[in-house]
C-alpha cells in the first residue's frame, strides 16, 4: 500500500495578487477532479499562507516543492511530481 501524499493550496484573503482570487479557486477544484479522475493516492488540504503572495497561485507538495503562478494546466504536472517524490 502506497502512503497517502498531501498537495497544499493556498487560499489567503489578502488583498491585491493574493492566492484567494479565482485561478486559486479553479486550480483547487481542479486538484480535486484530478485526482478523483486518475485515483491518485493524495489529499488536497487549504492553507492559509505560504508566503509567497505575490508569486500566487501556489501549491507546496509536502515534503517537496512549491509551485508558484499555478494554473490549471499546471494540475497534471503537480500530481506528477507528487506522485514520483520519495518522502522518507
């Protein structure tokens, strides 16, 4: 059995070019269909900030990295990569 995997996006209020706005919304709904869709052993979890505001969307693979101006063309490769990291 493979151990469930965590995908973080952020959903931060702030004002201006914060990661609340729409792509965020879209780009989470997305992570969700996805990885429905393919089976994928992940959980997708909301976060309030990653510190990286102005550089939003983001997702931050536990354990790996964070993907900063995500969109949903971006969601395949984000699972991708989640799926290939090794986490000890």
């Amino acid at each position: 059995m493979t151990a469930k995997k965590t995908i973080y996006i952020c959903i931060n209020k702030k004002g201006g070019q914060a990661c609340i706005g729409p792509d965020s919304r879209e780009v989470y709904r997305e992570l969700l269909q996805r990885v429905k869709d393919r089976g994928d052993a992940v959980t997708i979890e909301r976060m309030t900030c990653m510190g990286y505001c102005s550089e939003g969307p983001n997702v931050k693979i536990h354990g790996g990295p964070v993907f900063n101006a995500v969109g949903t063309d971006d969601v395949d490769r984000i699972l991708d990569t989640t799926i290939s990291l090794k986490i000890p």
